[in-house]
C-alpha cells in the first residue's frame, strides 16, 4: 500500500489537491506559494522521507471559530508538507474503507452527500417513521480515542508504514500530549477517521434493527413510535458508552415530523421540508425533489 501512496503520479496528484484547495500555510509559515517553487523537489524528499522513516509531521496550528450557539470550535491548519502526505495516503486507502461502509452514512464520501441524506430522511417519512431521535455526541472529534481507532484502522490496513504515520498524525494532532484522544477538525484525513470509527455505531445500530442517518457526528435514528426511540435513546447511550463516547443531553431529544426539526441545515415540518439558501427561504411540499438540491444547498453546506 505504501508503494501506490508514494507513487510519483499520486504525489504529485496529491499536490495538486492541496494546492487547489489553497488554504493557510501551518506553523512553519511555508505558504503554497512558497511550496510551489520546488514542489517536484518537495515532493522526492517527502516520499524518501517516509521510506526512511525520518519524516515527522508538525503540530497543527490552531486557531478557533464561532459556532451557531455561541461558542467557539477550535480548528486546525497543518503544514503544507503533511497535508500533501495525508492527501496522498487519503487518495488511496478512502476506497477501501468506503467500501466497508454502510448506506446510512453521507458524509465525505464519494458519490453520496447531503441530498442523499434528506431523500432517505424524507422516505422514512413516508415510510412511517416519523419519530426520529435527534442526537448530539458530545466533543466528538476531540473524544475518539487513539487505541480504539489504530484498532479499527489495523482491521482494514496491514501496512506497518501507513499504519505508523496514521499514528504520528494522531499524536501530533492531540490537544493534551498526555490524552491520547481526538483528531484535529480541518486536518485533510480527519473525516475519514472519524467515519472509520463511528461506523461501529452505525453497524450496531442497523444490526438492533434502527434506521439511522449519519452526517459525520451528526445523526438522526428515525422511529415507529414514541418507544422505539426512547429504546433507540438508551441503545445509542450504550453503544457509543462501548465506543468511549456520550451524548450531548442538552443537544438530544425525541421529536416528530408534526413538531419539526432541524438537522443538516433542513427544517422537516411535517409534509414539506425547507432551508435557507443565500439568504432565501425554499420549502417545499411532499417529496423529495433531487434536481432542486442540485441548484440550491443550504448555507452551510457544499
């Protein structure tokens, strides 16, 4: 495996990824710009690096945001140099987790995404199931613990290479060096991580027979009745208790489609759902409507 990631053709495509995305310089202050003016070099010194096990990754420079509800998310920057290396390695091993994945899970996967997820929420509508668990976990990116997720990641990939710079990523990335939990929100191979490791929930939840829809941290466990999500509200405890995580009890609640809710930027009110799209209210009545997404996506959301 690491022979395809440090592949000329994939570095270089790796590169090419991060310059697109442009984006800050980290805590060595090389900029892409500065990056470019050598990158073939840049990118020769980096693969043999790793082959001699001398490359290190930076901690990543943190910086925080404003969230919705008032308080701050604290975001990361790598460097330029690691967030090449986690593209590469990205570029190849995201296809062979996605394929373990299972349907119910949208976020940061190839070929499924938001509009994906409100047409399966509104079919459970449809369905009947219209009792829905709107759940939070608390901290989640900051709360994955290490030994778990090196565990989970050890089931897929067996590439002693891949595998230990996935665990100096993880060790640079910790906010507290003493804990060895969290993943750095904004580092390139953060969503795949955090997938990687809340698909344990998602399996257990499918397996006791629920029907979930997770967005990353963010999901709903649509329901029958009032009962079965209060039993989904215990299982969802337990598991995620098994997984070293909790819910967020000022952030869950049991709710219905004739009382509303909000979740991925879509207000589901009974039979229409709405959301705001630069600075426009679009609602719309009955079922899902696949191409209207395709124009309009909730502020917020790409």
């Amino acid at each position: 495996m690491i022979d395809r990631i440090l592949q000329p053709g994939n570095m270089r495509a790796a590169w090419e990824e991060v310059a697109e995305k442009k984006g800050a310089s980290g805590i060595d202050a090389v900029s892409i710009r500065r990056w470019r003016r050598n990158w073939e070099e840049r990118l020769v010194n980096l693969a043999a690096a790793v082959r001699a096990n001398t490359y290190k990754p930076r901690r990543p420079r943190r910086f925080y945001v404003p969230k919705p509800d008032g308080s701050l998310r604290q975001l990361s920057i790598l460097t330029v140099t690691d967030r090449v290396l986690q593209r590469a390695v990205l570029r190849v091993v995201d296809d062979h987790f996605d394929r373990r994945f299972l349907d119910c899970s949208y976020a940061y996967r190839p070929g499924r995404g938001l509009r994906d997820a409100v047409h399966t929420i509104l079919q459970y509508r449809d369905a009947g199931l219209k009792w829905v668990l709107d759940a939070d976990i608390d901290e989640c990116f900051d709360s994955l613990d290490h030994g778990l997720l090196m565990r989970f990641v050890r089931e897929e990939i067996d590439d002693p290479v891949v595998l230990r710079l996935i665990e100096q990523w993880l060790r640079a990335g910790r906010r507290n060096p003493e804990r060895a939990v969290g993943i750095p929100l904004g580092a390139v191979i953060s969503p795949l991580l955090c997938n990687v490791y809340l698909h344990r929930l998602d399996l257990a939840l499918t397996e006791l027979g629920y029907s979930p829809v997770r967005y990353a941290d963010d999901f709903c466990v649509f329901c029958l009745s009032h009962k079965e999500a209060e039993s989904a509200w215990q299982d969802t405890e337990n598991i995620l208790a098994m997984l070293k995580l909790r819910l967020e009890p000022s952030k869950t609640a049991i709710t219905h489609f004739d009382e509303g809710f909000d979740y991925l930027g879509v207000h589901f009110y009974r039979d229409t759902y709405s959301f705001i799209c630069e600075n426009k209210r679009i609602e719309v009545k009955g079922g899902f409507d696949r191409w209207l997404f395709y124009d309009y996506v909730p502020d917020g959301y790409e």
